[in-house]
C-alpha cells in the first residue's frame, strides 16, 4: 500500500466536547486527524479539513486495534491523543459492576492497548502521546472514587511510558483539566457553575495540546494542569436530572 506522506494524528473521543476542540485544533495544524468516535452528526469538519471520523466504541477493543493498524499502514502517525473518557459519580456503593468496567476500560484499558498497537510507529516518528487525565488523579475523589482512580491510572502510564519510551524520541504528556465545560457530567448530579470563572472550556484544553506540540525538539512539557479561577459545581435541577441515571 502506498503511503502518504503527510503527518497524521489519531484522537479518541473526537465527535464533542475536548476531543472534537483539539481535532479542530489538530486540522488548524496542518495533521491528517483521525477522530474515533461513535456518533458524528454533529461534527462540521470535514475531510476537506484534514478530518476522517472513525466510527469506533474504545471498548471494542478488535474493531479499536483494526481501525488503527490501517490508518498506521497507510500514514506516519505522529500524534495519538487519549481523550475518550466516561464519568459515573456518586457514593461507590451506588456504582454496579457494569459502571466500573466501563470506567476502567474506557478511561484506562483503552488508552493502553491503543498506544500499546501504534507504540513502534510513533518511536520511529519520534511522535507524541498526549493523555487526557483529570485533576481528580492527583487529589482525593469521595463521590467519584472509581473515575479518579481510572484518571490517577492513566497517569501513573503516560509517566512510566515516558521513562521507557523518551531515549526513542517518544514524547508524552499529560493534561490535568479540572472542570470542563462539557457532557462529561451527563450522568451526574452536578454541574459546572454559571460563572465563566468557574469551568474551562474545550478550546483552551486544545490550547494546551497546541502548546505541548509547539515547543523545540529535544524539550517536552510533560504534565499540564488547567484549573478555572473559581471553584464551584451546581447541583442540576429536577428537570437537569431527568437524564442522570441512578
């Protein structure tokens, strides 16, 4: 198969929120971008922009490791960001099983196995993996005990993975966003304040990966935390809660 000459990026959880600003982000660069999701009706860019979406569940994990095999044999895959995440929060005891795994595969197992299939490409493009954490890795989570335990995971693997990979020219970071202003939260019962001052928004994630890819070869910002000024979350009205699921 012939190959393209033109620098490519992958990125999970492309279709809203996060992934879909540093997709944006990513086509303004000048990448091929690769956006795995699994519903695009929404997305306005197009592969005119350098956008291919991926219909691609993170949790099927042979459809995941296909899919990224293909587009590594046809491009030079010099980015993989790990954006796609999942949130259940609440005491622990109110979680089931089938919420735990879907934490843990998304928010960890997924990010592994995928940097795991595309790992000896990005080592011979000298390539970056970006993970998408929380600040919930780095704090106490009563009410999210599962969710800041996937996020504190993934970032225990981009460290650990940048002490293995770094002397093959590997660079990876990770981003610490506190409250964003998106559908993470869709099943909570909370969510981000009314101030501007109290949430970030998607496009200043994508600002932060932007400036990981813009410094010098040779340097790497390795952990970037973004926390909004103020602190605060708002309990969601009875109408705001028709769709939280208990």
């Amino acid at each position: 198969m012939e190959r393209i000459e033109k620098k490519a990026a992958i990125i999970t959880g492309a279709s809203s929120g996060i992934g879909y600003a540093i997709s944006r982000k990513l086509c303004e660069l000048g990448y091929e971008v690769f956006g795995f999701g699994r519903n695009f009706e929404q997305v306005q860019l197009k592969e005119e922009d350098g956008f291919h979406p991926i219909i691609c569940d993170v949790l099927d994990t042979d459809r995941l490791c296909n899919c990224a095999g293909q587009i590594a044999s046809k491009f030079d895959v010099q980015v993989l960001i790990n954006n796609a995440g999942v949130g259940y929060y609440g005491l622990h005891e109110e979680l089931n099983p089938q919420k735990i795994k879907e934490l843990v595969r998304t928010n960890l197992e997924a990010p592994m196995i995928l940097t795991w299939q595309l790992l000896r490409q990005l080592k011979k493009n000298a390539g970056y993996v970006i993970n998408i954490s929380s600040v919930t890795a780095t704090q106490s989570n009563p009410h999210g005990c599962a969710y800041g335990a996937t996020k504190a995971g993934l970032a225990s693997f981009s460290h650990s993975l940048f002490d293995e990979a770094r002397k093959y020219g590997v660079k990876v970071a990770t981003i610490f966003p506190d409250m964003t202003k998106t559908n993470l939260y869709r099943n909570a019962d909370f969510r981000e304040g009314d101030e501007t001052e109290s949430y970030l928004l998607p496009e200043e994630v994508a600002a932060a990966v932007e400036f990981i890819l813009s410094q010098r070869e040779g340097m790497i910002v390795s952990d970037i935390t973004l926390k909004p000024q103020v602190h605060r979350i708002k309990r969601k009205s009875k109408s705001e809660k028709s769709e939280y699921k208990k």
